[in-house]
C-alpha cells in the first residue's frame, strides 16, 4: 500500500470517528433536552426534542410519541404527515387511533371509519361503536351505523359518560343517553320528509336519560323547525 492511499484511509477513518462521536453528543444532547422539557411540561419543547431524536436516531415508538403529541396539540395534518393515512396491517393501536382521531378531526370521515374499524375488529368496544356509528351516520351509511348502535346500547352501563363539546362549556351526559341520540339522528336521516315525529321522541328519551343534553335539544329544534317548514308549504 503506498503512502497516499495509506493517508486517505486514515482520514476517513478519522471522519467517521467524528461524526459518530458528533452523532453520539447529539443524542446525549436531545435525549438530555427532551428530560428537561418533560420536567417542564414544554409541549413545544417535547416536539422539538423528538423531532431530532428521530432524525438521529428513528425508531416506531419515537415516531408514535410524536405523533401523539401532534394529535394533543391539534395538529392533526402534521400526525398524518408522519404516520401516513393508509390502513396498514403493521400499524399498532396507537398509530390506528392517532390516523382515525385526525381523519375525523379534518372531516375526512370514509377514511377515518377505516381506522376505527382496524380497532373494533381487534377490540370492540361501546366508545368505538360510538365513533363508528356517528361517523357512518355522517356518510349515510345507516345500516352499519344501527349495528353500532345497538351493539353499544346493548353493552353500555349506567356509569358510561360521553362529552360533548359543541356548547361554549363541555359537558358530559350518559353514553345510553348518547346511543339514543344517535338512534334519532340516523332515524331522521333515513327519510328527512316524514321521519320527524319518531327522531323527536326518540332525541326526548335522550333527554329524559340526560336533562343537561344540549346536542338532542338543538336537533329537536331543528327537526321541528323543518317538519314546519315543509308544512307550511
């Protein structure tokens, strides 16, 4: 081996060594930072962290992390932008719940559906049927979205809470009382012209089951509002 090319392997030994040294410090470095922001509940700070942590050093949990912190800050297209928006086999609960929440969140209801199908089927639960029913409802799959309900009534007990927040303060009222509402809504869907009178008794129950339920109240108002509108023509 002559001299030159002697030189030329020692300095790229010694660039490697560098920047496996440089790689090392920085992930002390963001591993150290993402601690101190955690101790200081820096949400900003968290992301930031993980962000490089993963570019250093990208591994599924860290990318599952920081895609729930997207979700919890609101920002949903940036999740999706990093987990992707596809149903794949390999895809854990999490990373399922984070593509349902964030589909649903930017009125990407279909796909959405999707997702929270993957979590039924490896899991069903009341919460899911719930999802699941509103969302069908929504894209006017009715049939799918009265098996969820009445799985859900079928499995829900007393101290079952759903939130609601389309007023200015939450609120929580009975998931039955949440199933029959659903029932109502998806009751007056099915024919929007001489539906009405059976979706209101039915959004009345719900609110015989949760007196606070804003969400049936509004629907009652607006069901009879039209029922009178189309009498009035």
């Amino acid at each position: 081996m002559n001299k030159i090319n002697y030189t030329i392997i020692l300095a790229f030994v010694f660039v490697m060594q560098l920047q496996s040294q440089n790689k090392s410090e920085l992930l002390a470095h963001y591993k150290a930072y993402y601690a101190q922001m955690q101790q200081l509940g820096d949400t900003q700070g968290i992301i930031n962290a993980m962000s490089h942590l993963i570019i250093l050093e990208p591994n599924i949990r860290r990318q599952d992390t920081l895609a729930y912190m997207y979700v919890s800050e609101g920002k949903h297209r940036q999740a999706l932008s990093l987990l992707g928006v596809d149903v794949n086999e390999s895809d854990t609960d999490l990373e399922s719940e984070i593509k349902a929440i964030s589909l649903k969140t930017l009125n990407e209801s279909s796909r959405a559906i999707e997702h929270y199908e993957v979590l039924y089927k490896r899991s069903p639960s009341v919460l899911l049927a719930y999802e699941l029913a509103d969302l069908k409802i929504k894209t006017d799959d009715l049939t799918g979205a009265m098996l969820n309900i009445t799985y859900g009534m079928a499995n829900t007990t007393t101290d079952m809470m759903k939130a609601y927040y389309e007023s200015q303060s939450p609120y929580q009222v009975s998931l039955m009382a949440g199933f029959v509402y659903l029932k109502a809504i998806a009751k007056f869907r099915e024919n929007p012209k001489t539906n009405h009178d059976p979706s209101i008794a039915l959004l009345e129950e719900a609110l015989l089951l949760a007196p606070n339920f804003n969400l049936a109240g509004i629907a009652i108002d607006a069901i009879r509002a039209q029922k009178e509108g189309l009498q009035a023509k």
